[in-house]
C-alpha cells in the first residue's frame, strides 16, 4: 500500500475527474475508503457505520439507487428502503426492490459525500469494511428527500472528521474447501434439507465451502457447466421474460434483485442489464466456475445458477422465484437443463 498524504489524493483526483473512485484508488495502490475519506471537510463527512444507523438514515431519504459490489460484479436497484431488521450477526432490509442482507461487523467506516458532477452535485452514502473496500452505498436521485439529507448531516457526524484512515490488510478469499471423507454425510444431508439457509451450515460442519461442496457432492444436486452459461441464461432471461432473484454481494452485504430482466448491453468484458429500476454490471472474463446447484426446500426445490472467479470466489447466484402467485421456477428448472455439462470424472466415495 502507498503512504499518501490527503492533499496528494485530491491531487491526483482532481487530474483525473472521470475516473471511478474504485479504479482511481487502484491506479493510486490505496483503498476507495482512504480516496472518499481525503475529502473529509471538503464534501465527505464521517458517520456511524452501524447499519443500525445508515439503515434508519436511507429510510428518510425517500427512493434512492441501492448499490452493492464485489470485484466481477455491481447490482444496482432503484427503490426505498423500509421494514428494516436488526441484528447482532445479520441484518436486513425486506423490501419489494430494495432487499438485502447485511453483517454488522464488516461495516466498519462511513461517509456522507457529496461530488460535484457534470451533472449536478451527486449524493451518496458510502460504506466500507475494515480493509477500506465498499460494502454498500446509496445514491440519491432527483426523486429523493433532499431536506431529509440535510438534516441528516447535522445529527449523523460524529467526533471523528480526521482526513486519513487506518485500514487492515484484505482477507484472502478462500480456495475450494472439500472433504471426501464427508462424502456420504454431505450427499445424505443435502437430500434432508429443508431451506436453502441450512447449507453453510452444513458446509462448515464438514468442514468445506460452497464451491468445495459443489465440487465433490455429484448429481442431482450439483452439476457444473461451461463459463459462458451464465451470459447465456442472461441473454435467454432476457428474451423471454422469466422472472429471477439475482444475489450479488460481498462479506458485508448482500443485494437482491427480484423481477424480470428486459435489456442487455454488451461493452468490453461488461455484460450489462440496463432496465429503468435495475442494472447488472458482469464481468464475463473473470468467471472461472459456473455451477447448476440443486437444493430441496418445504417449498420445493431451489434450482440456482452460480459463478465463481478463479480464486474461488462467489461473483452472483441466480435462483427461480417462488412467491405465491409468481413462480418462475418450473421455467427456470427448465432453462438450466438445457446449459450443457462440463464433462468431469465423476468424484468417487
């Protein structure tokens, strides 16, 4: 990591005005949260980062643009936030467009930052883990409460408004996790369950992860296919209007994306959805793993399709909805028994 001094930051950002702050703070070999918190006093100020507290706050700011990332992949959802629930692991925000699910103890560092723009001054709420990486942020619109964000700078700042921060090294993210001695045990317990929410719980008894699991746990319940599968099912999606759940996230949050997808625009390795109310930004190049998972609910079985980067890392999962009076996942189902397998030795027990 560079040691620069805030005046250098805003230097080298006032040089290069187009540039996204994520990539402008690669470029500079520091962390987003260290390029926002430069600009303490002049448009950022510090607040709380509790989601307790920014969840209370984007619920008086009326419909916004809710963003969430990791490296290969940006969801943003344009809604309201509201019925808001606490918690000391997991919270969550569940919401018709804005649904999500939050984990306290990666929100770390807050701001407030307002940015002059070709287009007006932009207005956001930014918040970032330990290791100065964003977990969430919220974008006001021209539609949102405007007198409400006003009001917010003055109760929200706390004591601390120093220009620099003091960031921890970024967790490594953790390679395919299997044990072929849980074979059996993996295999008898997937078959058992009863909520897609039982599943890392029954990794991390037998000591795997998602993608280690996936790897050894074999037909029905997991089949892998090619890279480009998922750009195909977006593409299909796209033609004919099967409504989905798109999950994107990162260790502090998780962003859910619940409806059909009707415009897709290619741009580099970008694939993009570019609806009114939601956008998807892909990384299709940085898809390693592409997965056909299979789990049994009380509701029936939860079909998913899901992405990982070559270092074992989740990019997004697809699932079929399956609300009362919407249910998509017959059309689903069939969607992904049509992605051809990879052809893989079949893992042996």
């Amino acid at each position: 990591m560079t040691e620069l001094h805030p005046e250098q930051i805003l230097a080298a950002q006032a040089e290069n005005p187009k540039m996204r702050e994520r990539d402008l703070a690669d470029k500079l070999n520091i962390r987003e949260a260290q390029l926002v918190a430069a600009h303490i006093g002049v448009g950022g100020l510090r607040i709380d980062a509790h989601p307790d507290t920014i969840m209370d706050a984007a619920q008086k700011l009326g419909e916004v643009m809710a963003l969430t990332r990791n490296e290969s992949c940006v969801s943003e959802v344009v809604g309201t936030y509201g019925n808001y629930h606490s918690g000391a692991h997991a919270s969550m925000i569940l919401m018709d467009e804005i649904d999500m699910r939050m984990f306290p103890a990666q929100w770390r560092h807050a701001f407030m930052v307002e940015k002059e723009t070709d287009n007006g001054l932009r207005k956001s709420l930014q918040v970032f883990d330990a290791a100065g990486d964003a977990v969430h942020k919220i974008y006001l619109r021209d539609t949102s409460d405007h007198a409400a964000w006003d009001m917010l700078k003055q109760t929200l700042a706390v004591e601390d408004q120093s220009q620099t921060l003091i960031i921890e090294p970024r967790a490594e993210k953790e390679p395919a996790k299997s044990n072929l001695a849980k074979l059996d045990v993996l295999r008898d317990e997937w078959a058992r369950m009863t909520d897609t929410h039982q599943f890392m719980r029954l990794t991390s008894k037998l000591k795997m992860n998602r993608l280690g699991a996936n790897r050894i746990v074999g037909e029905p319940f997991a089949r892998q296919v090619e890279a480009e599968a998922v750009n195909s099912a977006l593409q299909t999606l796209a033609q004919d209007g099967t409504e989905v759940m798109i999950f994107v996230g990162n260790r502090g949050c998780i962003q859910i994306h619940s409806g059909p997808l009707k415009t897709l625009k290619t741009m580099g390795p970008w694939q993009n959805v570019l609806d009114p109310r939601f956008n998807l930004h892909l990384r299709l190049d940085h898809i390693a793993e592409v997965w056909v998972i299979d789990k049994p609910t009380q509701r029936g079985p939860a079909a998913s399709l899901e992405a990982f980067d070559q270092d074992g890392g989740l990019i997004l999962q697809i699932f079929g909805i399956g609300k009362e009076g919407r249910d998509s996942r017959p059309a689903w189902r069939e969607l992904l028994a049509h992605l051809p397998s990879l052809n893989l030795p079949e893992v042996v027990s």
